[in-house]
C-alpha cells in the first residue's frame, strides 16, 4: 500500500484542503484515509466533503462534528454556542444524501491489510468524544490498540506516545514523543506562503505508537498552518507535516457566511 495519507479535522476548510492535497501530490501519496471532522467550523462543507470522497479512500470514521451534522439532535450538550451553530449552519448545507454518508461512518477502524487503527477522539471510548493530551489519555487509548498503530485527531493538537516492549520496560513503559508536537516552534507564525516543514518518525519492532495527527481545517497549537500525517507502509515511516494556506479567503468566507467572528479570527493565531 506504500504512502497513506492522515487526514482529520478538515472542517469545511477549502484552502487548507487543497494546500495539502497539493502537498500530498508532491509527496506522492498512494491512498487516504480520514479520522473524521469534514464538516463544522468553517464555510465550505458540502465542498469539502466530496473533495474527501473523491479521494482514493482506504478508511473513514466519523467526528464528533460529522455526527452531529448528519442527526437530529439539536441540543449538542457539550458544545460550544459557536461549534453548534456552526453545526446548525452546516446541516443546512448538506444534501440528505451527504449527511446519511457521514452517520453511516465506522466510530473506529482498521485500515484493511494493515496494523493501523484509525479513530477520531479514543479507542476506549470513542462515542464519548475524549481527548488525547497527555501520557494517562494514552495509557487508556493502549489498553484498547490491539495494532500496533493508531491515529486520532479531535483535539487539533498533534502529539504522539510510545509503548515501549514488555521486555524493555522500565518504570516509564510510555513516552511522549516530543518532537512531533514539535512544542519549542508553537506561536512561530511562518513568515510566508512557502513556509513548511516535515518531521519523520521511525517505526520500531515491538513498540506500539499513537499519532495524534493535528488539524487540518483549524489548528489549535498556535501555529496556523494545516497539520497531517502521512504513512510509508513500505519504509515503517510516519511523518508529519505542516503547511501554509490561504487564511484571509477562508476568514472572508466564514464572515461572509454569517459565521461566528470567533471562528474566522482564530485560524490566523492556530488557537
């Protein structure tokens, strides 16, 4: 299967979505696979929904977003007053047919032929919709990753843990892996539209690994740029990257919507 492509939190961001399926062409990507989190948030998602199903998809599971988009609950207990009516907008922009294809998607999954488990927010219970912030969340998540793999988003946040063997385990047997939250360059604004970066991360024997790849359509690690993963079956690889789009025509297009101002200011800060 070779270079798969880590996909989540999208949420109806046209130019973040092309930015990074521009960069996956460069990257040479092979398939797709989604963690959920098309839709919300921002301006364009009927769009940005049939970009996603356009793909050579391998895997989809749904967000928390996507699950509310495609039902009938109105209340959204939880939510923010401008995720919800976000959400509202959105349903309205759907067709019948777009939001029965988001409420039919898996809440997890593995990825067919593969070690890889994808879910939205956590193994354990993904229903939920809890977070993955630190090294407890994932002690939970392992207990519940039966491959060596997973993938998660809903936090907007990338960071990623390491089980280590049981034959090599010390008194810390997971670990954050640091240098994929990358935290010492958050709040650096790139400077520029070709401002990118890429980390790569080596997969070992008998480690299992959870990614929590970040966020495409809103990133929340104040760094604006769009966040995804790609995986390279063949080398063991995962990499991260990060990479600039046009976020003054994604800010004049939420207002223009009618969205909330919050929605469209906190993209240019990544917060």
């Amino acid at each position: 299967m070779a270079k798969i492509a880590i996909l989540s939190d999208i949420h109806s961001n046209y130019e973040a979505l092309t930015a990074v399926l521009k960069r996956c062409e460069e990257e040479q990507v092979e398939k797709y696979a989604c963690l959920g989190d098309i839709v919300g948030y921002n301006a364009e998602p009927s769009v940005c929904l049939e970009m996603i199903r356009n793909l050579d998809l391998v895997c989809t599971v749904k967000g928390n977003h996507d699950e509310y988009a495609s039902n009938n609950d109105d209340v959204m207990e939880g939510f923010n007053p401008h995720a919800r009516r976000a959400v509202l907008w959105t349903k309205d922009q759907l067709t019948s047919e777009q939001r029965n294809w988001l409420a039919n998607l898996p809440l997890r999954a593995t990825i067919p032929g593969t070690n890889i488990t994808l879910v939205h927010a956590t193994l354990d219970s993904p229903d939920n919709w809890g977070y993955v912030f630190d090294i407890h969340h994932a002690a939970d998540n392992f207990a519940y990753q039966f491959t060596q793999i997973c993938f998660c988003g809903h936090s907007h946040v990338p960071v990623a843990f390491c089980k280590k063997p049981i034959s090599t385990m010390s008194e810390r047997p997971i670990d954050e892996i640091a240098l994929w939250a990358n935290r010492s360059n958050e709040g650096a604004v790139p400077k520029d539209a070709s401002d990118s970066d890429a980390l790569d991360i080596t997969l070992e024997t008998g480690f299992k690994y959870l990614f929590n790849i970040g966020s495409i359509g809103q990133p929340r690690n104040r760094d604006p740029r769009a966040s995804f993963a790609i995986i390279n079956t063949d080398t063991r690889e995962v990499s991260r990257h990060r990479v600039t789009y046009d976020v003054k025509t994604t800010q004049a297009k939420v207002l223009a919507a009618g969205l909330p101002e919050r929605l469209a200011l906190r993209l240019e800060s990544g917060n």
